[in-house]
C-alpha cells in the first residue's frame, strides 16, 4: 500500500458523492442516520472512510474516529475507546468537563479520562457504560454534529459491537451519523447482527465496494506512479489483481521496489511482463519485508506486535537504538509500511494496514515472535498506566520466555478487571489462557475456574458457566479452601435450578454442607442458609430446610457486623420456608452494626429487604432500599447480577397505579443489554400488563415465548413456575406452584387465593397470609380479601371486604383497593367508592376490572376503541403530535430515548402506520 496515495477514490466518486449528501441532509434536518461501507478486503474502504471524515471536518462536523484491529478484538472498547478518548482529549479541559459532567462510566472505556465523580475500582455495569456513552455522543451533538467512525468493524472487539447495536435505534434522536466500514464476509454473528440492524433504521445509507474494471485500475496506477501506465502495465494489473485496489498499489509498490517500472512514451511498462508476484497478499507484503534492512525490518515487526498505536517513547524503548530510529521510521513510512499521527501531542506508529502486520508477524518464527513480546512485557512493566489487556497479551505471547508463573498472575488480573468492566468475553479469554498455565496446582486452578464460570454465565452459556463452577468446587475444596469451594458449589446450584437440572441443583447445593464443615463458623453458617433457600425454591418440604437452619450455630461468629446480618438473613430464610412473619424478617435484616466486611453477605441481605419490602407493601422502605442497593453496585459482576432492582421499581409503579412508569420499567429492560439475558422475567411482566387491561383473555391467551428461531420454548425451573402462576391468574385449573418464586411472590400468593377450590381452603390461605405478613401488610389485605370470598353472611363478608379494601388504601394499592370493592359489590355489598375506583381503572386501561365496575353502576359499556394503547404509549403519542422530538419527549417524561422510541415502535405497530405524520392524523381523528 502506497502511503499518502492521491488517488485513494479512485472509481469511488459516486460513493463519496451519496456520503456526503447524506451529511448535508441531516444537517439541514438535524437528525441521524446509519452508514454501512463493506467491502473485500483492500477494496478501498478506508480510503472512502477518510474522504469523508475528512470532508466531515473540514465542514464542521465533530468527528470521532475509531479503528478495530486484528489484535485489538480483546481489548474491550478499543476501537470505541479510540473514538471517544480522541476527541475529548483534544478538548480543552473545561469543555471536555462539560461533556462528561456525571458520566463516570465513561472512565470505564476511555483509559487515562478523569470523570467527576468516577469510581476507578468500582464495577462498570455494561448497561450504565451504554447509556452513557449515548448522552455524551448527544451533548457533543448539540454544539455540533457527530459522525461517529468506526473502520475495520470485523475486528472490534464484543463489546464495542454492543454499544453500537444499543445506539442504532437513537441515532436519529441524538443527531449522530454512525459509519462503520467492514468486510463483505466476517463469520462472527454479532458483527452481522449489527449491520442488520442498522440496514432496518429508516435513515440508512448502505455502500458496497465492487472492484475496479481496467479504466478504474488504470487511473488508479496513474495517479500511484505519477503519470498514465501503458496497456501491458494495465493488463497485468487488471489480471493479477482483479480489480482491487490495494493488490494493485501492493503490485506496483513491489515492481518499484525491483526497479522493474520503466517510464515511455506510450506509459510506464514492465521490465517483467509476467513477474513472480505472490499469489495472495501476506506474499506478496512478505516479499517486500525481505527487502528491508534488519534494522528496519525489526522497527517494523515491533510496531506490528502492539497491536496498537505505539508512542514514539515507547519504540525508543523497544528498538533500544534512539539515534537511529527516525531514519528507520522515514523509510518504513517512505515504503507505505508504516502510519504516524499525533495524540495528546504524542507522536504514535501503526502500520499502514493490518496485512502489513499480518505478513510481518507471519515472517516470525515462534522464539524470534515470544522474544519480542518479552521485549514489550520488559518495557511496559516499568510504564505507568498500562491497560491491563495490552499486558496480558504481551505476556501470553512470552510465556515460553517469561515463564507461566509470572505470565499467569498478569493474566488472571487483566481477566478480573475484565469482569468488573463488564467485558466478559474479553475476560473469558485472559481466564482460559492463565488456567492453561496453571498446571495441577488446585490452589491456583481453583479460583481460576471460578472466574470462568462467572464469565461464562455474563456470556449466556449457562451449561458451561455450571461446568466449570463444578471443577472450581472440586480443585478449591483439593487446596483446602473450604470457603471458596462452598462458595462455588452455591452459585453451581443456582444456575443448575434456573437451567431445570434440579438433581443437579441438590447434589451441588448438598455438597455446599460438605464442604464448609471445615470453614469458619461465617462461612458454615452462609452455607447452611443458601442449602436451605434453595430447598425451599426447589419445591421441597420446608421441614427439610428448617431442619438444615436449626444446625446453623450463628452465635458462633466471632464478627459482631457479619453475625448480626447471619442472623437476620435466617430469619428470612425461615420465613420463606413458611416459618415467621414477613416483618419481623425485614426487621431484623436492618442491622445495627453500621459495617459489615463481607460485601458478598451485604448485597444478599439488601437483596432479601428488597424483596421483603414488595411483599409487605412497604414502599418506602423499598425506596430507601433502592438507594442503599445503589450504592452497594447492585449491577455488579457477579455470576448470578441482580436483578432485583427493575423488578422491585415495577412491581412499586404497577401496584402503586403508576402503570405508565411500569410500562417504562419493562421497556427499559427489554431494550437494555439485559434484555436477552432476563427474556423470562420480561415476558412474564407484559403478560402481567396484559391480563390486567384485557389484552389476554383466559390462559390460552397467554403468547409462549419464543426463542431467536421463532419457535415457542419450553420453560424450565423457576421461568415454568412463574408461567405457572400466570396461567392460574388468568383462570387455568391445577395447583399453584409450591416454592418460592423470589421477588414473584405476591403474584404466587395472589393466585393460590384465586385457585383455592372452596370455604375451607381459601380459610387456610387467609390463615398463612395473616402469619406471613402481621396487622397492616399487603399479605393481611389478601387474607382479608380471602375471608371475604369464603364468608357465608353478608355481614360478615362485607367487614372482611371493608377491612382488605382500607389496607390496601393505607398501603398506597389503588388498583388492589378496588378489585377487593369491586368483588364485594358483585357479592351485594354496597356500591361506595366506585365510581372513584372506576375513574382510576379506565385512566390505567384496567379494561377487564372496569367493564365490572360500570355494570355494577348502571353505566353503558364502554365503546370499542379499536388497537388499546397503554398510557404511556398515548401519552407519547400525544407528545408527537404536539410536535416534540423524541429526545424532548424523553426530556418531558424523565426517561431515555430508547424508551421512547421502543413506545413509538409499538404505538405505529398497533395502530399500523408508519410515520409521525400518519400518527399526528390518526390522534387527531380520535378526539
């Protein structure tokens, strides 16, 4: 590749020309859009890339420009870290503070960015790290546009992939151009997933480079050597390099090279009229690099072996020939072989092209190639602010120089600080390479393998997650760490129950037992509690599990903070197994001792309070708990990330008749990063939305949900007994699931009152409801409720009713509050508040509920209405057709614009438009 070509868009006119249409229109319409550039390898992309980022600038546009490279797909973020670290450190400190003011998660991505307010040793949860990098893409966009690069795609890393994919459907909002340029084939599914995606997006622009025919490849060679080239010249680079435009500055920079060019009249010639070129590009750069002095030659393989940008610093280091390294970088740079630019006013080197590193590093034996990573790990180990990725990989490269007892360490930590920045799949590769050093030490392999399950389960391969937890479990309990394998055998239960393996489940949450006998008295009684959790959420009888909590000697516990929390969580763990109230539960899991040195056991306690708080009907004190879990990284690395937090905020807005916030909850979720991950738990809370507005009628209303090839999935473990449950909500017949069903509880509770067959059963719920929850919970309503239904005398049902339908006032329940006045009505009671109640029930589009409570009260049905939109959705639509945008919508309602624009999807779904416009008619045609 010729450096510094002039004749880069060389048959690519036509292509720059739509680009740059493309910015000036969304420029005059201040919106987004998506470009896709895809290409044969050497076919021009990059050259089109730069044209138009370089026409970008010069027009004003704020241009961030990143680049995947080959070894650059384990760095997390890399490409994206390029972009973004590029232009905010180019800024001046003030504006640059402007822009990232309150996005610590930035800090995450971009090394060497200080952020007000960023926590460097804190966990980056992924979904935080996306939206922010959208709110700072949208306040560069309001001082200017942005058009977002991102070149060589087939080679960024998972985690850049996601981020785009989660910025497509705002690009219009936010006002940013996204271009991405790749190869026409790449077999990674992510890569294709996301080009997909934006071809959907309304505003896409999708560019595929063809090659060039003979006049394409003539100017081409034209404006590389100078002046026109003869028809032989031509003909032999039309033929060996089919069209494609690298082949032909490779052909061409190789005869150079030979002094086999000749200049005549007629054009440039060939001394060689059929040259032994190689036949694919690695040859045809490998014959160049063996021209090359060793010296030279050695600058070269060094820069290639980076696998970033190298600061010029640092290649001194490396070359160890100060002097005479700016003349060896003239040359390289002079052959086309070598890049440099300036970041932060550091002068960097890269090579001119991937396959130039390609065919370098392919020169390299094993011992030459382990040399130089030595060479790098010698450098960087003394540098400051290394990323820990970019040491793993040069000491995975030396193992065989450094040693795997000083390579494992390095790469066990890069796969830790991998974790904590939510890049799993980077993570699972630096574990996988220290556990292949680790030999048959079950001291080292132990914790190793636990990291894998970890990440293996961040990375949705549940079955390999528990695979390698299971041999974490055996090697930590072989190295006589009984903590740490008991530890391993928990989280392997609980992912064995949620993948329906529930012998698997037993054994591994059994053997937890085993091993913490030899632990400390903390860790046997941790161990103990969760063995008998998760007896009671398999469905086993809670005598089992009370007996397991009756040997648990918690006073033993030397630690007054880690006693105190012990003992409360097994007050929990008793009430779940049907033993004590609710409330004293909660109670005693709000401590006394302000501190606590086991984090793990103060997320599992907050975890338990917010769980509590729903199920009594605590609000506020689930909304202190929100905070507290805040604050303890609620969306933390853990193999088994909470997600208690949305559900507990949905199950507050929904009973609380905020279901438009409800609605916001549920479609943040399903559009965040862990939409894929919590599929179950969202498809059961719009199934939840939809049996209380009527959109699903009886149990076989209830759509199955379906897997990415479009057929319905077979729940399995507690994703079969919330479907359970539901199917009793609505009115199916059959028992109601008997284990716990954590933070689904109130709807299990819910539906064992609608499924009790007579008097006497619905009698013993109310019985258990009392027990479980104390004067003045939400269980207490219920049992009310209950007894309502099974009273004989009117009187008598009518004081139950009364007594369930003020709790539920009390507790700030409207929704509940009415079915109980509702159902007392039908009964004959008395018609007071209802016409209240019904007010409230068509504001939230409880159809079902409120076509009950106009029949009690005389009043016509209500009309149809045609598609039923939800609140939320026509309180957006509403907005449109005031004319606001969907970033000023999501401004007015406080939240993002994906959640807008995922309402907008549905709202055009039900009513089948397509456009604001048609939107704006249908609204107004409807009042």
């Amino acid at each position: 590749m010729i450096a510094s070509d002039p004749a880069g868009l060389v048959g690519r006119v036509r292509e720059f020309d739509r680009l740059i249409a493309l910015l000036d229109d969304s420029v005059a319409h201040r919106t987004g859009a998506a470009v896709t550039v895809v290409g044969e390898p050497g076919i021009g992309k990059s050259a089109l890339v730069g044209a138009v980022v370089g026409h970008a600038r010069a027009s004003g546009w704020a241009v961030l420009h990143g680049r995947g490279h080959d070894l650059e797909g384990l760095l997390a973020f890399g490409p994206l870290a390029a972009a973004l670290g590029g232009y905010l450190h180019r800024l001046p400190r003030a504006r640059r503070a402007t822009y990232t003011d309150g996005l610590g998660s930035l800090a995450s991505v971009i090394e060497g960015l200080a952020v007000e307010g960023a926590d460097p040793g804190r966990t980056a949860d992924r979904s935080r790290v996306f939206q922010a990098v959208a709110l700072l893409l949208g306040r560069i966009a309001a001082d200017a546009p942005v058009l977002l690069v991102v070149d060589d795609l087939q080679w960024a890393d998972p985690a850049t992939v996601d981020v785009l994919r989660y910025l497509g459907d705002d690009l219009e909002a936010l006002g940013v151009v996204l271009l991405v340029a790749l190869r026409t084939a790449t077999s990674r599914p992510d890569v294709r997933g996301l080009v997909s995606a934006l071809a959907r997006l309304p505003r896409h622009e999708a560019v595929t480079l063809r090659r060039l025919d003979a006049t394409g490849v003539a100017a081409l060679a034209a404006g590389v050597l100078g002046s026109p080239p003869g028809p032989a010249l031509v003909g032999l680079l039309e033929r060996r390099s089919a069209g494609t435009p690298l082949v032909v500055r490779a052909l061409l920079q190789d005869l150079r090279a030979r002094d086999a060019l000749r200049a005549g009249p007629g054009g440039w010639t060939s001394a060689e009229p059929d040259p032994d070129t190689p036949a694919h590009l690695l040859e045809l750069f490998g014959a160049g690099l063996d021209r090359l002095a060793e010296d030279r030659r050695r600058v070269l393989e060094l820069v290639c072996l980076g696998g970033e940008p190298v600061p010029h610093a640092r290649l001194v280091e490396l070359a160890g020939d100060a002097d005479g390294l700016p003349a060896a970088v003239d040359d390289l740079r002079a052959a086309g072989l070598l890049v440099e630019d300036v970041e932060h006013g550091r002068v960097r080197y890269a090579p001119a092209h991937p396959l130039v590193a390609d065919a370098a590093l392919a020169r390299l034996g094993e011992a030459a190639r382990a040399a130089l990573h030595a060479r790098y790990v010698a450098v960087l180990e003394s540098a400051p602010r290394v990323p820990p990725d970019v040491l793993a990989r040069h000491h995975l490269g030396a193992r065989d120089v450094v040693g795997p007892d000083r390579a494992r360490p390095v790469l066990a930590a890069a796969g830790s600080a991998a974790l904590r920045r939510a890049a799993p799949d980077t993570a699972l590769r630096w574990l996988t390479a220290a556990a292949d050093m680790a030999g048959d030490d079950p001291a080292v392999h132990g914790p190793l393998l636990f990291d894998i399950g970890v990440a293996r389960q961040q990375c949705g391969d549940t079955t390999g997650a528990v695979r390698a937890l299971r041999e974490a479990t055996d090697r930590l309990a072989a190295a006589g760490q009984p903590r740490a394998a008991a530890t391993a055998s928990v989280v392997a239960a609980r992912l064995a129950w949620l993948r329906d393996d529930l012998t698997g489940a037993r054994r591994s949450s059994a053997l937890t037992l085993e091993l913490a006998a030899g632990a400390d008295p903390a860790t046997r009684a941790a161990t103990a509690q969760a063995h008998a959790l998760q007896l009671v959420c398999l469905g086993d009888e809670p005598a089992a599990a009370l007996a397991v909590l009756d040997g648990v000697d918690v006073a033993a516990v030397p630690d007054p903070g880690t006693r105190e929390r012990l003992a409360g969580y097994g007050r929990y763990v008793r009430m779940v197994a049907g033993s004590g109230a609710a409330a004293d539960a909660l109670a005693a899991l709000h401590p006394a001792t302000s501190r606590c040195a086991d984090e793990r056991l103060e997320q599992t306690c907050s975890n338990a309070r917010l769980e509590l708080a729903v199920l009594l009907g605590r609000w506020s004190d689930l909304d202190a708990e929100l905070v507290t879990a805040q604050r303890l990284g609620e969306g933390g690395s853990g193999p088994l990330r909470s997600w208690r937090t949305p559900l507990a905020l949905f199950h507050r807005r929904f009973a609380t008749g905020d279901w438009a916030g409800a609605d916001d909850v549920v479609t943040e979720l399903a559009a965040s990063p862990r939409g894929a991950q919590w599929a179950a738990e969202v498809h059961a809370l719009r199934a939840w939305m939809a049996l209380h507005r009527g959109e699903v009628t009886g149990p076989q209303g209830l759509a199955d949900r379906r897997g990415p090839d479009g057929e319905p999935l077979v729940p399995q473990g507690p994703d079969r007994d919330l479907r359970r449950v539901l199917r009793a909500l609505a009115g199916a017949p059959g028992p109601v699931p008997r284990g716990y069903l954590v933070m689904f509880e109130w709807w299990r509770l819910l539906a064992l009152v609608r499924a009790a067959a007579g008097r006497r059963e619905l009698l013993a719920a109310a019985d258990d409801l009392d027990r479980l929850g104390g004067p003045g919970t939400a269980p207490a309503a219920l049992a009310a409720r209950a007894r309502a239904s099974a009273a004989t005398r009117p009187g008598e049902a009518a004081r139950h009713a009364a007594l369930a339908a003020s709790t539920f006032d009390a507790l700030g329940m409207p929704v509940d509050a009415a079915t109980v006045r509702v159902e007392a009505a039908e009964r004959g009671a008395g018609r007071d508040g209802l016409a209240a109640d019904l007010a409230l029930l068509d504001r939230l589009g409880a159809a079902p509920l409120a076509e009950r409570a106009r029949r009690l009260l005389g009043r016509p049905a209500a009309a149809p209405a045609g598609p039923v939109l939800t609140p939320r959705e026509r309180e957006v639509a509403e907005l449109v057709t005031d004319g606001l945008s969907n970033a000023a919508i999501a401004e007015r309602l406080v939240v993002s614009v994906r959640t807008v624009t995922s309402h907008l999807d549905h709202v055009y779904t039900k009513l089948g438009i397509g456009s604001r416009t048609e939107l704006a008619r249908e609204m107004r045609s409807t009042h």
